[in-house]
C-alpha cells in the first residue's frame, strides 16, 4: 500500500535542509530503485520553482510499504528529522486513484 509521508519544516530550516540534503536524496533513491516511490518534493515557501533564501516549508513523499508502521519507521529515520529540518511529520495511507 502506498503512504503519504507530509512533513513540515521549522522555520528558517534552509540551511539544516542543503547540510542533510545527500543523505535525503540517497534514502529517496533507494526506494525509486525498488520500484516504490511514487513521487516525492519539498513545498517552496513561495510560488515559485525556486524560492532561493525563502526556502521550503517542508515535504511530501508517497512511497509503497508493507504497513503505516513501517513507513512511520521509515519516516522517523529521514536525514532530515536527526538534522532538525522537520517540525512536525504525519504518516498517512494514500490510496492511488489518478492516474
């Protein structure tokens, strides 16, 4: 089943993000080259692609797991929790219904 990982930045959290960001995007990879990721992306703080110095308010990623309490331990073992970018995160089923 696939979950909804959604998860929400402290503020100010840009420099916390780019010093964890290699170990992050490894973890993201690791689940794409095992066919269960989804999608995955951060939530600019501003309309735009590239918000620059606003940053990011925080995150979502829907990935396949056996069980919510797996992808709760998955969630709690992001680089960005242990570095302090994540205020809050909320793990939720998704059901896929488009496309």
């Amino acid at each position: 089943m696939f979950y909804a990982i959604i998860s929400e930045d402290v503020p100010n959290s840009l420099e916390k993000r780019k010093g964890a960001r290699t170990d992050h995007l490894a973890r993201l990879n690791a689940l794409k080259d095992a066919g269960r990721l989804l999608l995955a992306g951060p939530h600019p703080a501003t309309d735009s692609e590239d918000p620059g110095l606003a940053g990011f308010t925080g995150s979502l990623v829907v990935a396949e797991f056996t069980s919510l309490e797996e992808a709760r331990t998955w969630a709690d073992a992001d680089p960005y929790v242990s570095a302090g970018v994540y205020a809050r995160v909320t793990v939720k089923p998704f059901k896929r219904v488009f496309p």
